[in-house]
C-alpha cells in the first residue's frame, strides 16, 4: 500500500471539485486559479459559522468539536471537517482527557441543497475515512447539512462509496503530478460555475479550426 509525505497531500475538499469538473479541479488546485461568486462567497460564510466558537463543546454524553484538522496518508489528503459529534457509547473509542467510549459522527454544511452527483457525499465520506485511519475505529453514517432546505441528509459510508473515494484521490494524484488540465469541455453545469470566465467553457462549443475547414471544403466539392 502506498503511503503519502505530508507535501504530497491534496486537499479534501478538492474531490467535490473532482467530482464536478476535473478542469475545474485542475484550474484550482494545479494553475492556483481562483473566482468568487454568490454561491462560493455564500459557502464560505455557511463554513465560517459552522467554525464559529469554541472549537470543542460538551454537552452532557455528548461532545462537538468543530474546524477538526483531519488526513490519511493512504489517500494522501487532508483537511478540516465542519463538525464532528461524539456520542458516548457502551463500545467505541476511547478520548484522551473524557471518560468513557464514544461513536464518531462527521458532519458537513453546504450552502444548497442536495446535488444530483455524488460529490458532496465524497467529500463527507473522505472525512470519514481520514478520522477512521487517525483513531483507529470505524464509522458507518454521517451527514450533510444543506442551508438551502434547513435539513440533514445522512449518508452511510457504504464499500461502494468508500472505493469510489479512493479511486478517485487517486486519479487526482496522477492529474496533480502530472500537472495536467484537462481541455474544455461544456456542459450546462458551466454556467453555474465561479470559474466560468477563467475556463472560458464556451470554446468548447465552437467548432474547431479543422472542422471548420473541412466542411467549407465538403460545401464547395459538392457545389
């Protein structure tokens, strides 16, 4: 199995950009490029809140921690998790300076409401695998809360998310040392996007100079 140097690791966060649009992911995490719009500025400001405070509570069987640092080294990623909630329990882990044992539950704000892809349960779930390999435990479920609808949705971290989430940092990491973008291609999610004038989308949608040649050519032999 391979293991990743701390320098080598990619944000968390990244694999919902991934998920999206790898040229967006590229564009950000490969060219360092970056725009705000409504829905990012939005976003952050969901985040900031949900970091706001003491950044461990307890609350009777229960303790929050919130803005947690979290990594693996087998995926080679890192990151801060919104809120992590442990629950006393009869069998879990143990926490330094608590008694008893505790379950973990990870839990992760988004400004919308939930999406059509698989991008923000990736990221929630890599969360889950990195506090797994951290403390040595399991964790079965955990939850997105979406602004938009006021509402939790929780997620079981199934094999089949837990392979995609590693399939997938790992294409990353080839995109990432072999500093490829990949070209533009559009889809009606571009218009949604806060890179939209840096990636320029709408040249994928013209033809190319080739093309364009080749069916002037094809008009004027049938002529």
């Amino acid at each position: 199995m391979k293991v990743y140097e701390e320098e080598d690791y990619l944000m968390i966060s990244g694999i919902q950009h991934f998920a999206f649009c790898r040229r967006q992911w590229a564009l950000i995490h490969i060219e360092q490029q970056w725009a705000e719009n409504v829905r990012t500025f939005e976003g952050e400001l969901m985040h900031e809140r949900a970091h706001d405070g003491e950044l461990t509570e307890k609350r009777k069987d229960v303790i929050i921690s919130r803005g947690m640092p979290v990594y693996s080294r087998t995926m080679g990623a890192a990151g801060t998790c919104d809120i992590v909630v442990f629950h006393r329990v009869k069998e879990g882990i143990s926490l330094f300076k608590y008694e008893g044992n505790f379950e973990i539950y990870p839990i992760e704000y988004k400004r919308g409401r939930p999406k059509e892809t698989d991008a923000d349960l990736l990221q929630l779930a890599a969360q889950a695998m990195c506090l797994e390999e951290m403390l040595s435990c399991s964790i079965q479920r955990g939850a997105l809360f979406y602004g938009e609808t006021k509402r939790r949705l929780e997620i079981d971290f199934t094999e089949r998310l837990r392979k995609q989430v590693q399939d997938t940092f790992a294409e990353m990491h080839k995109y990432y040392e072999a500093r490829y973008t990949p070209k533009v291609k559009w889809t009606k999610a571009c218009n949604a996007c806060s890179l939209k004038e840096l990636c320029l989308p709408q040249l994928g949608r013209q033809k190319s100079v080739s093309r364009y040649i080749a069916e002037h050519v094809n008009e004027k032999g049938e002529g």
